[in-house]
C-alpha cells in the first residue's frame, strides 16, 4: 500500500512539473547502426515560478549525482537474483543507462539527463522508466506493481528507422488522460512552456518523414519534431515517427 501511494504521489507531481517542463530526446546514429540517444529533462525557470509563486524563492537545494544502472544491479545481487526470471532480462537491458541529475536553486537549474549507447536501435531501452525501475531494484519490487500505459521501441533496418509507441494499458491512459486535463484546466491561462523535442542525426540524407511537422535541417541528415508535452502524455502515439533515408549509393 505504501508503495502504490508513493507512486500516485509522484505520479501527481509528474503532472505538475510538465506544465513546466522542456524535455528533448536527442539520437545520433552511426552507419553500422549503432550510436547513442539522450532524454534531457529541464525545469523551465520562468514557467515553474509561476506555478510556485512565493515558495520560489524559498527554495534551498542542491544535489548533483550520477549513477549507472548495473551498478545498483551489482550494488543488490542478492534480492536481485531472487526476482522473477522476466523482470531480470528488463532491468538487465537498463545496465548501461547512465543517469545525471542536477538540482539547484542557486544556479536556477534543475535538469535531468539519461544517455544510453547502443550497438542496434532495437537495443534503445524506454529510459523514461529508468527511475522507476531502479526503485524496483532497490526495493525488490515487481514489474507487475507498476502502471506505465505506454511503451516506446526503436528499430533502425535499411533506409528505415522508426521510433514506435504503443499503448499496453487503455484504463491507466484513461485515467491520467483526465488527470492531465484538470491540470491544463487549472494553469489554463499561464503562459508555461511545456515542450517536448525530438531530435534526431541520420547517417544519411533524410528522403522522407512521417509527421508533416518535422523539420529537416540544411544538411538533410538531421531533423527535428517538437510537441506539447501535456498533448504527447494524453496521446503517446503522437510521437510515432517514420524516417526514410536515401540509399548508399546516393550522394
């Protein structure tokens, strides 16, 4: 019970920073296929003081930490190996992640940063649920206890590379779906940035792009995508994106 609250609680607080939040997923991608991606999390400074108001300036922290997650995988072997087979292959994916959090009041930043590099973009792990699971580590909890309602692959075959999002549970989307709206109902009005960015580097020149919305940089093999953040948590499989590339054989 404690933990079903501790995740309703920070599930709300989740929903209160995205009204003031910049989020961008940047992927570079070599040739052979392999390469890095990184989801950099940054509270918007102007957006949260609205939100905050008088306990803007009262606040007083700071923290700076790094962590791998296979180090806390080794760091809890013992309960680890106890946890069912299935969700050892899940966290297992996750070794490699590497997450930076920063969070100061004196410098006025507050960001986030999870980076992964990879040998196939099949191998890409849906880094927005590294914390959580890293508490599932920690704890020994079940994957079975968590309420994620969406999940995100990758894959990068030939000319093709799409980045797909498919929803695994419609009743918890339902649920944060309304959640979010009274949200955007309350700052209704607030003029927040909230934005959620994709960026993305190709080995080669882009011959096509799924969403109209995308912008194809001067160099043809960069591109870029940007959405509300409030719209993609309501409707995830907005972020769909189909990237064609040119053959080899063309300059």
């Amino acid at each position: 019970m404690i933990f079903k609250t501790m995740k309703i609680y920070f599930f709300l607080l989740l929903i209160v920073l995205t009204a003031s939040c910049q989020v961008t997923e940047t992927i570079h991608l070599n040739p052979d296929g392999s390469g890095n991606i990184e989801v950099a999390n940054l509270r918007e400074e102007n957006s949260y003081m609205q939100l905050a108001k008088e306990e803007y300036s009262k606040e007083n922290i700071y923290r700076d930490t790094t962590y791998v997650f296979g180090d806390y995988i080794k760091k809890h072997q013992e309960t680890f190996s106890r946890t069912p087979v299935a969700d050892q292959k899940v966290f297992l994916r996750y070794s490699e992640v590497k997450v930076h959090r920063k969070a100061s009041s004196y410098e006025k930043e507050f960001r986030t940063t999870y980076t992964q590099n990879f040998q196939k973009a099949s191998d890409i792990v849906d880094l927005y649920k590294a914390d959580h699971y890293l508490d599932d580590v920690k704890n020994n909890y079940a994957l079975s206890a968590e309420e994620h309602y969406y999940k995100v692959n990758y894959s990068f075959e030939g000319n093709h590379f799409n980045r797909t999002v498919t929803i695994i549970d419609s009743l918890v989307l339902k649920k944060e779906f309304d959640e979010i709206e009274k949200i955007k109902t309350k700052y209704k009005g607030y003029k927040l940035v909230q934005s959620y960015v994709l960026n993305y580097h190709f080995p080669r020149k882009i011959q096509s792009v799924s969403n109209p919305l995308a912008k194809i940089n001067e160099d043809r093999k960069s591109l870029s995508v940007q959405f509300l953040l409030t719209d993609c948590l309501q409707n995830p499989e907005s972020t769909n994106l189909e990237v064609v590339l040119e053959s080899e054989a063309v300059d």
